[in-house]
C-alpha cells in the first residue's frame, strides 16, 4: 500500500502578544484571544478535525470513522510534528507556533500552518486528490 495526500488543511490562530511591565524587560505574554475562533473544524465522511489555539500552540484533534494507519503532519512532511496512524480512530497533534513551519503575520497577529492527512490507498489507485480548506478567525 502507498500512501497519499487526501487533504490539506490550513490552520489559523489568533493571539495577543502582551507587553507588561511587571515582566523583564522585552519579555512578552502570549495570551488566547476574548473571542471565540471561528471555523475551528472540518469534517469529512471519514475524518473530522478540530482546532483549539492556545498561547503557545496549535491543539489539533483529529477522529477518523475507521482504524487509520496513515501519516497526518503540519508543515513539511518530513518536520517532527507527525502522526503515524496505529490503526485507533482518535490522535491530537500538539503544533508548535513558533517551530514546524507555523508562520506569524504581526499585522494580524495570527499564526498558520498546514495540516496533511494522507490515507493508505491500494497500489492500483491512481487517483489522487488533494483538497484545501481554511479555518479563519475573525478577531479584531
């Protein structure tokens, strides 16, 4: 059996980068953001994702319907925030913001990356598909 790319999810967070003075100076907080993200899951007939940001990470929940023996990863496929499917229905991916390809827009104050879900498919399929999706916030 190969493996392939089924799909590719961009992952998006919002934080607040706080500056306080009872820190060292040029020390910062990292704080959630008030509002709620929106978005924050996709679903399939046999997958079913779930984003949570926290201060310091992405926190990625990911079900499938069957036991799933393929490879799940956020940036690049040969980074070390990977999953190798074990044949269970449930894995959480913990997703460093500042290490696996996250990426910040300080104008926006948002971190993304991606995540890559790849199915074992039999030798024989060709097919291959490959879909994007996008989770927003709309914080302000």
């Amino acid at each position: 059996m190969s493996i392939r790319p089924v799909l590719l999810l961009l992952l998006a967070c919002s934080i607040t980068v706080c500056t306080s003075g009872a820190l060292a100076p040029g020390r910062e907080v990292l704080r959630a953001p008030t509002k709620q993200v929106i978005k924050n899951y996709f679903a399939t007939d046999r997958t079913r994702v779930s984003l949570t940001c926290e201060p310091e990470r992405f926190l990625v929940q990911i079900n499938f319907t069957q036991p799933f023996r393929g490879v799940v990863h956020a940036g690049h496929k040969k980074g070390k925030c990977k999953i190798r499917g074990d044949g269970s229905r449930a894995y959480t991916l913990r997703v460093p913001l500042n290490d696996c390809s996250s990426t910040h827009n300080d104008a926006t104050g948002s971190f993304t990356n991606s995540l890559t879900i790849r199915l074992p498919t039999p030798l024989h399929s060709s097919s291959e598909g490959r879909t994007k999706y996008k989770t927003t916030s709309l914080l302000s």
